[in-house]
C-alpha cells in the first residue's frame, strides 16, 4: 500500500505529468510570463465553467478576499461579516482595511453560516456578509441572500474550498459556488480541488462596474497604463500557474467525482457508529469533499489522532482555534451574538485523508483504523 497522506499532489501530477509539462515549456519559450495568452485563456475558460460573465485572475485566494473588499469601496468602521470557524484569510483581509470584524456562528451539520446567527449580528453599519463555502460545502445562499437584500449589504462568497460545488436554489435553478452572490473569491493553493502549483486566486463577478474596478484595484489601480484613478495593488496569476489550471480545469470535475467516491467509503463505514457523525449534505448543496470532516462524540481526539499516526495515518483539525480566539482578533472580538455550535466543534471535529488519489485498499485501512481505535 501506498504511504498516506492528507493530500496527494504527487499522484495526481503523474497522471497529468506529460500535459502539464508541456504546458509550461510553452510558456517558457513563449516567454510571456504575466499577462500572456495562457492568462486570458485560463480566465476564459473558468467563465465558461462557472457560467459568469466576468473572472479576474489575481495573485492568490486572500488577495482576491482583499481586493473584493476594496472594490465595493468599504471604509474603515464598516462592519463586515464572516463566520468564525473558517481559515485565518477570510478575516485576516478585512483586519488589514481597518474594516471591523462581526464573527456569526455556523450550522453544526454543514459548518457553514447560519442565517438566523447572521440577522442577530447586522447593524446599520453592516457593509459586507462572507459567507464560506467550508470543505466543500456551500452555504444557504438563499436565506443569506434574502436577509442582505433587505438591508442593502453586499456578499462576497469565500469559495476557496468551494470551487466546482453547485447550489440549487429554491427557485430550482443550479448556480456554481461563487457565483451566486455580489462577487466570489477562491484560491488556487496547491492543495485545493482545483489547485495550481504554487499561488494562485480568482475574483468572479456577474456585475460589470465591480469587474471593472477589481481590475482597476488588482493592477496598482490602473484603468489605462501610468494612470491611476484609485488607490490599488499589485497582484497577478503569472502565466505558468495558469498554464497549469487549464488543464486541471478540465479534470476537475472528475477529481469531485473522485472524492465524493471516497467520502462515500467513508461514510458507509462510519455512518452506524454512533461515536463519529459523518459530514451532511444539504438538500441544496452537493459537496466538493475539500476535507472530509467528522464530528467526534465522547471519542478521545488526541488519542485518536496519536493511535492512526502510530499506524502512518495522517489527521488533522480544521479549525482548532477559531478567528475569534486568535490572540490577532481577540482584543477586537465583539460578543454580539452566541457562537455555540463553533465552540461545539472546535473541541469535535477530525478531518481525514481526502484527494482524487485514494484506493479501496487505502480507505479500508483508514476506516478499519479508525474502529479498531472506537472498539478499543
């Protein structure tokens, strides 16, 4: 057997070893490495599979989060909303604008926003909601976006984890995570369902004006070279990561297909176990499986996580500490609504090995592991 590992990216570029060098020799003899051919085709080509009209790919996912925010023009003091069970980025952007972090609480099921956590935090000096699509699965979208609509407020879907997920609408129609609402970010971190190989992010849009200015905003705020209309950085996707995602874009949705394969291993395995809660799916959502996340109940953790690593098993904890608790935040955390289910799950969940290169023989290891530890 193969050795595990949380992610195996060295597998997965065997497969598309011969493509992807190719791809980027092109872009070495093309020697148009920013801007260049590989660039536009990319940015096109994810168009086409999102289904929006506009994508604009940036330097990596937590610049995409910032220069959202800097183009719907927020100023210091508004107030955006995010969950506080997600990755560091998604608050870390709106700390660097001075912008004022409101932490909401999420679903225990799904682990992504919960609506009526989120009506209990706006104010009227809401500006902004980032709803995550966490591991893969998306939020309410529906619900989120009614409650922002009513109160004028603009959403930026976090879709780092999200990317290739579909939600379903209560009007029946199927929308692509990220696409849904004012804008969407994701990142192409190497790791991710559709991952580069370095750093990489995209900012997708529907709404034209916003896609003019995050252009703007992401080339040192520039609508016509040497003249600057606003204040901007500087963050591109360089023309090998994009040569790179062309062809993992084609992949990708197989390589969903392939870890739902394996969450479903995991999930006939672990399902009559009354000690571990296997991850849910939403009637709305379907699930990209970033990470396949239990929740553990009167189950030791540390222990768990000691007895599959003596056994060469990696695991994980997404997230042990949530952004509220991180001694960044914590002097800022307002208290304004309860964060039950996240304190629930810091203490709870266990993520699993889970990519596109899983066997039968290695998920039969991992799940045999895991109840042996359970039946101890």
């Amino acid at each position: 057997m193969k050795n595990l590992q949380l992610v195996d990216l060295k597998t997965q570029y065997e497969k598309i070893e011969s493509e992807v060098n190719a791809a980027v020799l092109n872009v070495l003899k093309s020697t148009a490495f920013i801007n260049g051919p590989e660039v536009k085709s990319f940015q096109a080509e994810f168009e086409n599979y999102l289904d929006v009209k506009h994508v604009i790919p940036v330097a990596n996912g937590t610049d995409a989060l910032q220069i959202a925010l800097m183009a719907l023009g927020l100023k210091p003091g508004d107030e955006v909303i995010s969950p506080s069970f997600t990755y560091i980025a998604t608050a870390e952007v709106i700390g660097l604008l001075n912008l004022t972090p409101i932490f909401v609480d999420v679903d225990k099921e799904t682990f992504c926003m919960n609506p009526d956590s989120l009506k209990a935090a706006i104010t009227s000096k809401t500006k902004a909601i980032v709803p995550v699509h966490l591991y893969g699965h998306c939020a309410p979208m529906d619900e989120i976006m009614e409650i922002a609509n009513e109160h004028g407020i603009a959403v930026i879907e976090d879709t780092a984890q999200g990317i290739g997920s579909n939600y379903t609408g209560k009007d029946g129609v199927s929308k692509k995570a990220g696409t849904i609402g004012t804008v969407g970010t994701t990142s192409f971190f190497p790791s991710k369902n559709l991952g580069c190989y370095g750093d990489g992010g995209a900012i997708m849009t529907n709404d034209d004006d916003l896609a003019a200015m995050i252009r703007m905003v992401s080339n040192h705020g520039q609508s016509k070279r040497y003249y600057h209309d606003v204040i901007g950085v500087n963050s591109r996707l360089d023309s090998i990561q994009a040569a790179i995602l062309r062809i993992k874009l084609k992949h990708l949705d197989t390589y969903l297909y392939e870890r739902n394969i394996a969450a479903n291993f995991y999930n006939n395995e672990f399902s009559e176990r009354p000690e571990l809660t296997v991850p849910k799916t939403a009637s709305y959502s379907d699930h990209g499986f970033h990470q396949y996340t239990l929740i553990l109940n009167g189950v030791d953790r540390d222990e768990l996580m000691k007895h599959l690593d003596k056994k060469g098993i990696p695991s994980n904890i997404y997230y042990p500490l949530p952004v509220h608790e991180q001694k960044s935040f914590a002097e800022i955390f307002e208290d304004r609504v309860s964060l039950e289910n996240t304190d629930y799950l810091k203490m709870k969940v266990i993520s699993l090995p889970m990519h596109t290169e899983l066997d039968e023989e290695q998920l039969e290891f991992i799940t045999s592991s895991v109840i042996e530890f359970l039946d101890q």
